[in-house]
C-alpha cells in the first residue's frame, strides 16, 4: 500500500477508538490530512493509539 493509503487507515482506526460512533462523513478530514503528510498522519495516529492504550505513555 502507498504511504497516504497507510497513514489514512491508521488515522481512521485511532479515531474509531476515540469516537467508536463517528460516522465516515464525520471523518472526510482524515482522507485530506493523510494526502497533505502522510508521515505526521502516521505519527499522530501511532501518537493517538498510545493515548488510548491502556498501561501506555502517549
């Protein structure tokens, strides 16, 4: 998979856990930020799925 396509479905799997009833047209943002920087994508999804981890340092 390309990088956007990666950071996109790691942003939306974060945010699925922050807001497990967001619906998709609530997160068209994710699609743009992922296009825009894929690499800061990636990093606050790995940044947001630490933050709801248990046990783990955000």
């Amino acid at each position: 998979m390309h990088p956007p396509v990666l950071a996109h479905a790691g942003l939306l799997a974060a945010l699925a856990q922050l807001v497990p009833g967001a619906s998709v047209d609530q997160l068209q943002f994710a699609a743009r930020l992922a296009a825009a920087d894929s690499e800061a994508v990636g990093e606050l999804a790995a940044f947001l799925t630490r933050a709801v981890t248990p046990g783990s340092r955000a």
